[in-house]
C-alpha cells in the first residue's frame, strides 16, 4: 500500500482536535478520494501528511515508511509530491524555470535534469511550446497543468492533491480531471482532496468520506457512488 | 542664486555625476535591503552597520595591512556575508519561530536592537575617528569639460558591474532561482523539496553582503566611522519604499534618484534640507502610490 | 498565561489579595512621593524626573503599539513638536510656558492626527516607515531653520513661571518633580480608563485584526485616528514639560531622532506590551540603570541593545512576564 494513515489524531491547539483517529489507505496506482463537507479536515489531513502540522497521535507511512518528524521540504525526496490549494506557480518565473524547479531534487545532475525535460514535454507538448513564457501569463487551466506536471518532475511515487479544480472556469475543470486520469495511466498513486465532489467520483477508485474530523464511510467507488445523495444529506 | 549658474550645462552635468554617482551606492545598498524585504519580508534596520562593518574591513585591509584595495572589497563581501549568515541564523530565525504572525514588526525593532549594539561596540572598538583612505586610485579622466576622480569612476563602474553580476546570479543559478521561487511562493517552493530556511539564510547573507560591499566603495567619501552607516541606511530604506517594496530594480532607479535629488538640494539649497526633501518625497509616495513608484500593484514584476 | 495574579481562581482570597494589592501599591505612591524627598539629592530626584519622563513616553507609546499595535518610528520627532511649540511659542510670542504645555499638546496632536490620516492604508512596516519619515522630516526642518529655532546651536528655554507661590526656577528640581508626578498622575489615569473602556476593546481588536474589526462594523479609521491623535497630545503635555525642564533643546540624533525613539520604545517593550504601567516600572530601571552606570559610555547602550534582542526573543512579554514571580 503506497500510503497508510491509521489512528491520526491532529489539530493546532492541542485541546480543540481537527483530526480524530482518522484512517486512511491509498492503493498504490490508485485514485483516492476524499471527501467531506466543510470544516471536515479533508486539507489539513493533507498537511499533516505532508508534515506541515505533527500528528499528536497515529502513524503515517509511506510505501512502509513512517513520514513522523519529516518537514514538507523532505516529502517529496520520500516520493510524495503536494499540489497546494490555489495557485501554486512562480508567476514571475518563465515556464521552463518553473520546471526546473520542480526537478529540484535531481541537484546538478544534467543529464538526469535534461532526461526529465525531454520525458516531460513529450507529455505536455503545450508546455514546450510556451516554455519561455512566464508562468504568470499562462491561463489559468494552463497554470494548473503546469503545477501538475512540475510535481512529476522528480518521478514521484504518490501525488496529493488539495483542490484540484477549485477556482478554475467550468469548462477547464473537465481538463484537469482528464489530466488526473492521465497521470493515473502513468501509474501514479494519487490521492485527491475534493469539493467537487460528482467530478471527483468520476475518476475515483476508492472514496473516503470524513465529518467532522473523522472517519465517516469508506468503499470502493462503486460502493459509495450509488449511496452519494443520502450521504451528501446527512452532512445537511 | 544667479539663474545663470542654474542654467549652466556643466555645472549641472557636473551636479548630475555627483548624484549620479552617490545614487549608484544607494543603489546597491537598497539593492541587498530589497532582497531582503522581497524575500523574507524583513526590513532590515541594522543595514547601514553592515555598510559600517564594510567600511572598516576596506580600511583594515587597504590601510592597516597595506594591501591592494581591491583585496579589501573582498574581505568586506566574505566578512559581511558571513556576519548576515550568523545573524539570520540566530536571530531572525529564533524569532520567526518564537514570535507569531505579527513577527515582521518584531523583526523590525530587533534589527534595531541589533543597529544600537553594533555601532556602540563599534565605537568602543575602533573609536570616533573618522578612518578613511584619502584616494583608492590617483588621478581621474577628463570628459568633456567635468574632471572625474578615478575613484567615482571606480565606485560607478563598480556599482553597475556588481548589479549586473547580482542580475546574472539570481536568472541563472540554482541558488538564484531558488531565491525567485522563495520570493514568490515560499509554500510552493517547499513542496518542490526547496529548503527555504537556508534560501533566507543565504539571501540575508547576499544581502550584507551588497552593503558591506557598498561600505567598502564608499570610503573615499564617507571614511569609516560608528555612525557612518545611518545616512545610507536612509537613503536606500526609502529607495525601497520609492522603488516598491521588494522590487530590486525599482530599489536601484529610485537609488539613484535620490542620488540626484541629494545632490542637487545639497548644490541649490542648504545640505540639510535633502533630508526633508528625502523623507517628504516618501511620505508623498506611501499616500499616493504605497506600492512604489516603479510598481502598478503589489507583487507585480520584480 | 493572563492569569491576574491568581485572586480569580481562588475567590475565598479575593479580598486579603485586593487589600494586599492595595497595600502594594500604596507603598510604591509612597516610594515615588517620599524617596526624592527624603534623599534632599538633586542627583536623585534628577534620576527620578528622568525616569518618571521617560516611563511616561513609553507608557503613551504603550498605548500605540501596545494596544493598537501602531508602531511610531518617528517618535522622537513628535518629542521634538511639542518640545519646540512650546518653547518657541515662548520665546517669539512670549506665550506662558503653562499655556505652552496644552499648545504643545495641541500641535502634537495636529501632527499625529495628520500623521494617522495620511497613513490610513498602512500598517506595520509601512507605517513604521512613515512615522519615521515624518519624524526626520520634523527634526530637520529644526535643524535647518536656525533663523527660527537656532538649530544645531541649540534653542534656551525658559523655566516655568511661580504659579501658585510655588517657585519652578532652574534648580528648583523637587518641585519639578512633583508637578510631573501631578502630570503623571492625571496622564496614567486617563488612558488606564481610556484602555478599559470600549475604545480600549476596538483598539486591541485593530492590533488583532484590522480586517474582522473591519467587518464587525467598528471603523478602523476612526480608532486608528483616535489613538494616534490622544496618543500624540499626551506626548506634547510631557515634551512641553520636558522642554521646560530641560532647558536647552538640540535637534541632533540622540535627543530628537531614531536613538531616542529606539530608547524610549525599549523601555515599552521591556516592560510589557499592553500593560501601560509595566513601561513606569520599566522606566525606572532602565534609567535608574542609565544614570547609575554613567561611567559605562557605549557599553550602557550596547546592553540597551541586548536588552532590547533578548526581550524580542525569550521574554516576549517583557517585566510583565515577571509580575507573577514579584508582585
């Protein structure tokens, strides 16, 4: 399992909890989804994975491995790449800049760096095109490919992904799911954090749904999707 | 004033090169106070002591141990890297950590507990007297009708070779990208696997740097003294706001444009009056334009 | 930890507590009235006006920072406005020092209200760098109008006059002393009350929040106005006062610009932000440990320094932190 969360227990303040004994699985070449309604602690799930915030109880391991006492700069060396909520490019940065950024971690190694460029802009055909352009200036679907594929850089194992859609145009969310179920071909275990809860389920192989901090229901995609409408109505 | 004097191309060309070339110091120390800012959203008071700091390493180095001046610009750039390293790693972060969201502001006043320590342990080191080192290189150039010194041609050409080599730094190394990227989204550039405790330990580092840098150029005209950091600070804290808040080209224009504007108060009016011409240009710009002059908006282009 | 001293927790104690405050506190009043009086030292009560002045300028710089969370930078400069108003407000129009003191209080609060009206859309940095923008604007527009001020030269100013059969020539320190402490008293009673009562609880929203007071339909504006504006008038009484005692004004660095603002904003933070009367205590001991280690020269301001870095760093609540231990 590429990534296990079992009896997590967090918040920021010690007294007030966000997260109570929150379990969680994500299936290797899978995606996951949770969702929730708001205040549910489906982001700061994310964050504490991602070691922006200390579990105060429960463990978190990746592909075996406990991410505890790790920061968010070390998660992606451990194979977890984030997408934070919003817009999350160097706007003032040309797009290839970006990207070498995301490669990052490959340090001064060249020809893995350029090995890395080459795989991902025969990808992303578009990217190569505007690849001197500042990220800033890029659409907003275009940016949110853009942060997509700068966190494949490095060749990551799990992807997490806070929002995905949020804030783009109606008709670019369809894009980015399709860009989702693609990375999902490549073999990435993803692990999604949604609002949008009917596209989220479209793609999903697996569905979390958490209330209140803690586990709610959980099931296969097919399990859950026919019960959506009573489940959305308890949270009312 | 005669109105003639007013008119004359030369004096005014000659007015010019002056500010010109003070403008081009206040340039490079507002440059390293931008860096700063830009990336760590530190105001760094205790900047015209790095300028202090730099002034007096040229002088050990050039006077005392008689050797090359351009050894003792050197010294200055390591020394005062070194000393921002230390300072960011043990004060700045400290504070980060201990103090919460309003820790900008603290930041600010311990920087300026920082500026009141250096110049009285400067003073109690090296004394109040003024130690400067009358020329770097003898002789001067004549162009046209105005005779420059070869030490301002020194310190102009200085100034532009080192923003240059700052501007290449940052577009085309790792650390200087990472320091873009740190700027404009530090979250972001965390989850790449960026550690951005060390791009601010290293910016505030690059950033004394520029100013000891700048002490050490300058010391033909401001010899090296406790205090002697305190009219540049100024100076380049309101190319700063002027230029917009972490906008370091901005910085570097409105650097030398207050050059400009110090040296032609200080030829047409009493020299004192600068200082109010300085702090009421600054105050028109945070109420009409608080972003800067050379910025439309905040966070937009560098 | 905001825990009153306790006395809420145990309610049987109440009252012993209050009374033993109440003698607490009695016996300092009575410190502060007796000490300078019993000692017949003009080196004392010198120490003891210098400490009481400066505790005062840190208290209403208390009241900005502390409570509103508005930081003057250019604090010195605002010293510098009601010192000089008074004084030259004497010396070209023969006001009488007595009336010089509400003048100067009324021209700082000019200034500050200026001050807060063009710097609405700041906050922290901006507005620190504003301030003291205008501050140095303030000191050298002294500096280079010497026809006016004598500038650099420095400017004399007369002693208060006799009011009441009670004599305030040079000298005369004891009653100095005392008629600070009547202006004290009155100034530290007004903002206890001012900070205590609704304006107090919009000020400290502002320093937490600007946005949510915003929203709550309190007007940032006004409040921000407002306390720049009282804050600056109660700087003037005591620069007027300051002015008076002194008796020679300079406008260089150390007594009008950023090192005085950095003194006077040390002893704030070291005795407390938001306490108001932890700045008197801290006035006290910074100056009382100023003039005592004379001798030191700029070793005394180096530890200044320190001080100042330390209380930033590991006692973020100054003496006020310390009141549990002591008090």
């Amino acid at each position: 399992m590429a990534l296990e969360i079992e009896g997590v227990t967090a918040g920021y303040v010690k007294e007030v909890p966000i997260l109570r004994d929150v379990d969680l699985t994500a299936g290797d070449g899978l995606v996951t989804v949770i969702i929730g309604p708001n205040g549910a602690g489906k982001s700061t799930l994310l964050k504490v994975i991602c070691g922006y915030l200390q579990a105060a109880q429960g463990v978190i391991r990746h592909d075996g491995v406990s991410l505890s006492g790790l920061q968010p700069k070390d998660m992606l060396r451990h194979g977890i790449a984030y997408l934070i909520q919003g817009h999350s490019v160097f706007p003032r940065m040309s797009v290839q800049d970006n990207l070498e950024l995301g490669a990052w971690l490959l340090g001064r190694d060249r020809r893995a760096i350029r090995q890395a460029f080459d795989d991902l802009y025969t990808r992303y055909p578009l990217l190569r095109q505007k690849r001197r352009m500042l990220a800033g200036d890029l659409s907003g679907g275009e940016q949110r490919m853009l942060e997509l594929a700068r966190l494949t850089m490095t060749q990551p194992k799990t992807l997490l992904l806070d929002e995905p859609s949020v804030g783009l145009m109606p008709k670019l969310v369809d894009s980015v799911y399709q860009e989702i179920a693609r990375l999902k071909e490549h073999g990435y275990t993803i692990l999604i954090v949604d609002q949008n809860v009917r596209k989220a389920m479209h793609i999903a192989d697996y569905v979390y749904v958490l209330k209140l901090g803690e586990n709610s229901h959980h099931g296969p995609r097919d399990d859950i999707e026919p019960r959506l409408n009573a489940i959305i109505r308890e949270w009312i | 004033m005669e109105l003639s004097i007013l008119l004359d191309p030369f004096i005014l060309a000659e007015v010019s090169l002056q500010g010109l070339i003070r403008g081009s110091m206040y340039g490079l120390m507002a440059c390293g106070l931008s860096l700063i800012f830009g990336l760590m959203g530190v105001k760094n008071f205790s900047h015209g002591e790095f300028f202090m700091l730099g002034a007096y390493a040229m002088f050990f180095v050039a006077v005392i141990m008689d050797m090359p001046f351009i050894l003792g610009i050197g010294a200055a750039a390591a020394v005062l890297f070194v000393f921002g390293v230390l300072v960011e790693r043990t004060l700045i972060r400290t504070l980060r950590r201990r103090a919460g969201r309003e820790w900008l502001l603290d930041a600010f006043v311990l920087t300026i507990g920082l500026m009141v320590v250096l110049q009285n342990l400067a003073l109690l080191t090296f004394g109040s007297t003024r130690r400067g080192v009358p020329t770097l290189i003898p002789g001067g150039v004549e162009i046209g009708p105005i005779w420059l010194t070869n030490d301002r041609l020194l310190i102009l050409v200085a100034a532009i070779l080192i923003v240059s080599m700052l501007g290449v730094f940052i577009r085309y190394t790792r650390m200087g990208k990472a320091m873009l990227a740190t700027g404009q989204h530090p979250e972001a550039a965390q989850t790449l696997g960026i550690d951005i405790n060390r791009v601010y330990t290293y910016t505030f580092g690059l950033g004394a740097a520029l100013a000891g840098i700048a002490g050490a150029l300058l010391i033909s005209i401001f010899p090296a003294y406790p205090t002697v950091g305190f009219h540049p600070v100024i100076k380049s804290i309101a190319a700063v706001i002027l230029g917009g808040l972490g906008n370091v080209p901005g910085a570097i224009a409105a650097g030398v444009l207050l050059g400009l504007i110090e040296a032609y108060t200080t030829f047409f009016l009493a020299s004192g009056w600068q200082h109010v011409i300085t702090a009421v240009l600054v105050v028109l710009v945070l109420i009409v334009r608080p972003y800067g002059l050379f910025s439309s908006a905040k966070g937009e282009r560098p | 930890m905001r825990q009153e001293s306790g006395g809420t927790r145990r309610p049987s104690f109440l009252r012993a507590l209050t009374v033993w405050r109440a003698a607490k506190i009695a016996v300092l009043v009575a410190l502060l009235i007796l000490v300078p009086y019993v000692s017949d030292s003009a080196f004392i009560t010198t120490v003891f006006i210098s400490a009481v002045m400066f505790g005062l300028f840190a208290a209403i710089y208390d009241l900005m920072i502390g409570y509103a969370g508005l930081i003057n930078f250019g604090y010195a400069g605002f010293i510098a406005a009601g010192a000089y108003t008074s004084a030259l407000a004497w010396l070209h129009f023969g006001v009488s020092p007595w009336l010089g003191l509400l003048l100067a209080g009324f021209v700082c609060a000019a200034i500050g209200f200026f001050t807060g009206l063009v710097s609405l859309r700041l906050r922290g940095l901006y507005l620190a760098l504003m301030t003291f923008f205008i501050g140095e604007a303030i000191r050298f527009t002294i500096s280079n109008t010497p026809d006016y001020t004598r500038g650099m030269l420095g400017l004399n100013v007369a002693p208060f006059p006799s009011i009441f059969g009670i004599d305030f020539s040079r000298g005369n320190y004891l009653n100095y002393y005392y008629l600070l402490l009547v202006i004290g008293a009155v100034i530290m009673t007004f903002m206890t009350a001012l900070v205590n009562s609704k304006y107090g609880l919009a000020f400290q929203a502002l320093r937490e929040d600007p946005l949510a007071t915003e929203s709550l339909g309190i007007s940032t504006t006004r409040y921000k106005l407002l306390n720049f504006t009282i804050a600056s008038f109660l700087t003037g009484i005591v620069a007027g006062f300051y002015a008076h005692y002194l008796g020679i004004l300079s406008p260089t660095p150390q007594e009008f610009g950023v090192p005085r603002t950095v003194e006077i904003l040390t002893i704030t933070y070291v005795g407390g932000r938001g306490t108001l009367w932890g700045s008197l205590f801290s006035g006290f001991l910074l100056i009382g440990f100023q003039e005592y280690f004379r001798a030191l020269g700029a070793w005394r301001l180096v530890l200044f320094g320190c001080l100042l870095i330390f209380v930033m760093l590991y006692a973020r609540r100054g003496l006020a932190g310390l009141k549990k231990y002591v008090w």
